[in-house]
C-alpha cells in the first residue's frame, strides 16, 4: 500500500490531492496497520503461552484457555480494526473536504487546522488504538524472553556447552524476540510520531 501511494503521488500529485484515491489508500492503510499490530500481538502471546514456562495459576488458567480463545480473538482483531479504520476516515474525510472547500473553523489557514486535527483527533486516536495491543505485546514478549534467558542460564548450570545444539536454539529464539520487539516498538513511535504531525511537510 505504500509503495501504490508513492508512486500515485509521484504520477499523479494533482489528482491525487483532489481525488478519491488518497481516501481509499487511506483505508487500507490504517486497517492493514490496525490488523497488524494486533494480529503481531496474539502472535507473541500464542508464543508466550506455548514456550514460557511460568508457575503462576493466572498464567496456568490462561494457557489452558488461550488456545481455544484464537479464533475469536482473531475475528475481535478484525471487527476493532474496521472500527478504528471508520474513524480515521471520518477524520481523513473531514481534513480532505478541508482542503478541497476550506471548511475549517476560525481565521486559521489550512496549515494550521491540519496540524490541529494532528494533534488533537489523529494523535490522540492512534495512541489510545494503538497502545493496547503495543501494551499486551510487551508484557507478552517480555514474560518470553525472561522465560527463555532462564531457561538457557539454567541449562548452561547443569553442563550444557554453548555450542550445545539446544542452547544455541534458545540463544536464536532470544536474539529473534529482541529483534522483533525492537521492530515492534519502531513501528509504533513511528506511528505515533507521524499522527502528531512532527514531519508534516503540508503547505498554506
């Protein structure tokens, strides 16, 4: 969806601008990055709660149900993220009539309105989204890797050898995690920065 925006934008500056084609690129962006934060969440916790090896009985009770619980909480992440999606549109919606009729409140220019949208609609819209699956994920990742380092020193105690063909699994499972949460994570402030406008290249 990127790469499609990119090169429409290139092509077709003008059209795109004043055309449809922004709103429904729009669309599938915001639902795409809604699905797969979630969807990247339930990943680690499925993960979580097939490799970590807590005790706790919350941690128990919920490895017992989780599994069966998938399918709908995939369907949830589908139904949350159309939701999310409608309101990013309704907000696109309002920024495109905007900037095609100058429909803004006050003696603002259309700069500053859209840099006010920014902040007080979009930011706050993908930063409440967004932070409950980023949340969920880290507690996840981090109960994972703790488990996993755990698991390794002990291993490492009982006289396995680094080279040892299990330890250097568990030792690619832990650099795997990181990478993933360091990616994860990315992503997110990404997001989050792009939603307060901080780059925004928009003109009068």
């Amino acid at each position: 969806v990127g790469v499609v925006h990119n090169f429409y934008t290139f092509l077709r500056l003008g059209e795109f601008s004043a055309g449809p084609a922004r709103q429904l690129l729009g669309l599938q962006w915001d639902f795409l990055n809604s699905a797969t934060f979630w969807f990247g969440t339930w990943l680690s916790v499925l993960f979580c709660m097939k490799i970590a090896t807590l005790t706790h009985p919350a941690f128990l009770w919920l490895k017992w149900r989780f599994p069966g619980s998938v399918p709908g909480l995939l369907l949830g992440s589908l139904l949350i993220s159309t939701v999310v999606t409608l309101l990013f549109f309704w907000g696109n919606h309002t920024v495109y009539r905007g900037f095609l009729f100058r429909e803004f409140f006050g003696n603002m220019t259309y700069k500053e309105w859209n840099m006010r949208m920014e902040i007080h609609y979009f930011l706050p819209l993908k930063f409440v989204t967004l932070s409950i699956p980023c949340s969920v994920f880290l507690v996840a990742t981090v109960l994972l890797i703790s488990s996993l380092r755990r698991h390794t020193r002990t291993m490492r105690q009982i006289g396995h050898s680094p080279r040892d063909p299990s330890t250097l699994a568990h030792t690619r499972a832990l650099k795997s995690l990181v990478s993933f949460l360091i990616l994860y994570v990315l992503s997110f402030m990404s997001l989050i920065i792009d939603a307060a406008g901080f780059f925004s290249t928009d003109t009068d």
